[in-house]
C-alpha cells in the first residue's frame, strides 16, 4: 500500500490490482465460507484505497463447494454496497432450494472448527516441529468430522433435485464432504505432529478423489487440490509416485 501511495503521486490514471484468492487458498477452507467473506471485504476496500477493479489469477474451476466464492466476487465489483449476507442468501437459497440455510449453517460450523489460519502455517505453537504444530487445533479437527457425518443424511436426502443446478450443488456436497473428511483426519494428526500419518490420509484422499475427477472436473481442480496438499506433506516424494 506504501509503494501505490507513492506510485500514485506519479500516476492519475486508472490501475487495479492483480491478486491470487482462486489460486490454493479454495482448497485451505473446508466450507468456502472464510475465502468468500475475505474476497467481499477486499473487494470492497478497493475503492477506498483508490484502485479501480481486480485481476485474479487462479483456476476457474473453483465451484468446490460452492460458487460462492466467484458470486460474492463478481457481485461486489458490480456493486461495492452489496451486503455479503445478502449475497450469501441469493446465491445458496437459489443452489440449494427450501433446505439452502441448514447448507449455510454447515458450511459455516465446519469454517469455525478449525481457524482458517492455521492452515497457513500462521498458528505453530512450535516452528521447530512444524509450522502445523499445534495440538489446540485437535478438537476442532474431530468436531468437524462429526459436522460432517451429522450432515451427511441431509446431503443424501436432498441429491434428488427437480432442478439441474441443485442436482448438481448437492452432488458437489456429497463429493466435498469426502475430501473435506479427510482434511479434517490429516489435521488430527498434522496438529500433533505425527506427520507420517498425515502423509498417508493425504495419499488415501488424492486416490479416492482422482476417481471420482472426471465427472466433476468441471467444478473442481483435481491438480491444485494434490499440489495444495502436498505443502502439508512430510514426505512429498510419496505423492509424486501415487499410482
């Protein structure tokens, strides 16, 4: 902000800032409901620090979950007033019909499980054995593997949909709920430092989800959410050799 301020002594003219929220950072929010509220809050200071519109870089296929994320983005450089929850509701009332707030209340339990931060390395309790040591992040770990086994009857009961685009936001569910399981299995082990075992959940939820790719490619980065789960890897020898 210090180099635009100065820049901008120079330059009248019209400029805007090039960032990277649909890079990784999709994948290091369970719920997808952290990165959509930071994404309202960022696009809305554009204008107070006089910048003029956003370029991302990052996948377009970066619906998994939601679309949330790419709404909230389009709507509030459209319209900076916008409200987020406003934006929240429009979208999830429209993706997942009468039963769109027990999706929202489940997104958003499994976003305060586990501090979004963590998972940027921002919280070790000790650098020197990782910077995902942590043992206090345990129990929000196993609370959302619980979250996400309550949800799971609720997923099933509402995969038959009249309307297409719900199919398909429930059908996203059910394959998100699978992988964000297993995030939450690698971090039980990731936060007390038996980084072994985090490898191998990693491995197991890599193969399980290259299955089940080509069906929802569409949606989803198959190759960003391996690359984003190798930062976590102990060993990343072992991904590079999956089957």
């Amino acid at each position: 902000m210090a180099f635009l301020k100065d820049w901008k002594r120079m330059w009248k003219g019209d400029c805007f800032c090039y960032e990277y929220h649909f890079w990784r950072h999709q994948f290091l929010d369970p719920g997808g409901i952290a990165l959509a509220r930071r994404l309202h809050e960022d696009v809305r200071a554009l204008k107070v620090m006089g910048i003029h519109g956003m370029a991302e870089d990052g996948s377009q296929r970066s619906y998994f979950p939601t679309g949330l994320c790419f709404n909230v983005y389009g709507e509030t450089l459209f319209d900076p007033t916008v409200e987020y929850d406003e934006l929240l509701k429009d979208y999830f009332s429209h993706a997942y019909g009468e039963s769109w707030t027990l999706v929202r209340d489940y997104l958003d339990s499994l976003k305060n499980a586990v501090p979004y931060a963590y998972y940027f390395g921002l919280l070790s309790k000790d650098t020197e054995r990782g910077k995902y040591y942590n043992p206090d992040m345990l129990s929000g770990a196993r609370l959302m593997k619980k979250i996400i086994e309550d949800f799971t009857p609720v997923i099933e009961k509402n995969l038959d949909q009249e309307q297409r685009a719900s199919a398909v936001a429930w059908q996203l569910l059910k394959l998100h709920s699978l992988s964000a399981y297993k995030f939450a299995e690698m971090t039980e082990y990731k936060c007390v430092g038996e980084d072994d075992k985090a490898d191998e959940v990693i491995i197991e939820s890599v193969k399980e989800m290259s299955k089940k790719e080509k069906y929802y490619e569409r949606y989803y980065d198959h190759f960003l959410y391996f690359r984003t789960l190798k930062n976590f890897m102990n060993n990343k020898d072992l991904l590079d050799n999956v089957p």
